[in-house]
C-alpha cells in the first residue's frame, strides 16, 4: 500500500483558520480560479473545506531549513477586486508576507532569496478578497453581531525551489465571524485574522516536522 509521506504537512494549515473562537471561519470554496498548475499533483479530499493537492511522495517539510517567501500574488479573475483600493490591496499584501518572514525567523528558520538545495519556496494568491463597509456594524442594536464582514481566499503553493516543482497546493476561503466579533468596526481586521492563521498554522507546521 502506498504511503502517504504527506500525511503531516497539511493538517494544521488547513484547520488552524477554523479553530479559534473569534478567528475567521472557514467556508467551501466555491468558483475558485486556480494560479496554479495541478499537473502531477492528487486531490486529497480528507481536509475538506479546505482544497488540499499534493504530489506523491512529496519529502517531508524537515527536509527544509531554508525558506523563500514570495511577493503576495492577487488573482484578479475575481471581478470584485476591483472595487477595493490598490493601496488597501497593497497593504494587506505587505502585511501577510512580512508576518511570515517574521515568524519564520523567529523560529530560527533562515528567509532567504536564492534557489538552492534544501530551500521550501511559499507562494500565495489571493482572491475573493472582500472588506465591505463595517459602519453598520458599530451601529447595530445588536453589536457586537456583525453585518458585514471580511473574506478572503487563499491559495497557497508549497514548491522545492531548486527545480521548482510545485508538491502542495492548500487553498481556503474565510470570512469573519459573524457572532461575536471581537473587531466589528473593521472587516480588514476579519481578513488579516485569516492571514494571521495560516501564518501560525505553517510556522506550527514547520516546528513540528523538525522536533
């Protein structure tokens, strides 16, 4: 029987934006436009709502100790990018990389720019990116329930950045939680919180395939 050398890689990536309690809840994802090319690589439905594809035999992620973080991509495809400003758009970009890059050195992780053995490259693409007005939510009878909130999707590519070949793809819609929102009066607060879990959910990832 094959083995699934993946088995590890995955799962906190695509639970950890749906575990806490005030965090983004994560949704199917509907209409997605995919950046990238799936070739080679096998649906895993078991993580469901999150899309998870992953190459066969894919090495493990303690065979890394250096990491490239790319330029957070947007998928434009999605026509309702268009209505939020470029500097908006810009900013939360920024935002996801840099915690990342962050984290990742926090943990002793070396972040470099140059292709070579040993190195993960994480791409993202990011797409249904939605933060509507919130001033109904401040203004609500009943605050703190939120009527409007913010969503985003995420699709994430884990590659081997010596030959270039993608082995993951992970892609998860979130938006914000309706109940409860700990921050109604900003629905970019809604997406950065689902930025925030997948940036916990690789690091945590990444420690534990190297214990």
């Amino acid at each position: 029987m094959k083995t699934k050398r993946y088995s590890n890689l995955i799962p906190i990536i695509g639970l950890s934006i749906l575990t806490a309690a005030c965090a983004p809840t994560g949704q199917k994802v509907k209409n997605h436009y995919y950046s990238a090319d799936l070739s080679g690589l096998e649906l895993d439905k078991s993580y469901s709502p999150t899309l998870v594809y992953v190459r066969p035999e894919a090495p493990l992620f303690d065979q890394y100790n250096k990491f490239i973080v790319d330029n957070v991509s947007i998928n434009y495809n999605d026509p309702e990018m268009k209505e939020l400003s470029p500097e908006d758009v810009a900013k939360i970009q920024n935002y996801f990389r840099d915690n990342l890059i962050a984290s990742l050195r926090e943990g002793g992780y070396e972040v470099t720019t140059k292709s070579q053995p040993d190195t993960m490259r994480i791409s993202f693409y990011l797409s249904n990116l939605k933060a509507p007005s919130a001033a109904a939510n401040v203004t609500a009878a009943l605050a703190p329930f939120a009527i409007s909130v913010g969503e985003v999707t995420v699709e994430a590519h884990f590659s081997e950045a010596l030959n270039n070949r993608l082995d993951i793809v992970a892609i998860a819609h979130s938006q914000g939680s309706r109940l409860l929102n700990a921050k109604p009066w900003s629905t970019w607060s809604d997406i950065e919180n689902a930025l925030d879990q997948w940036v916990a959910g690789i690091r945590k990832v990444i420690d534990d395939a190297h214990k």
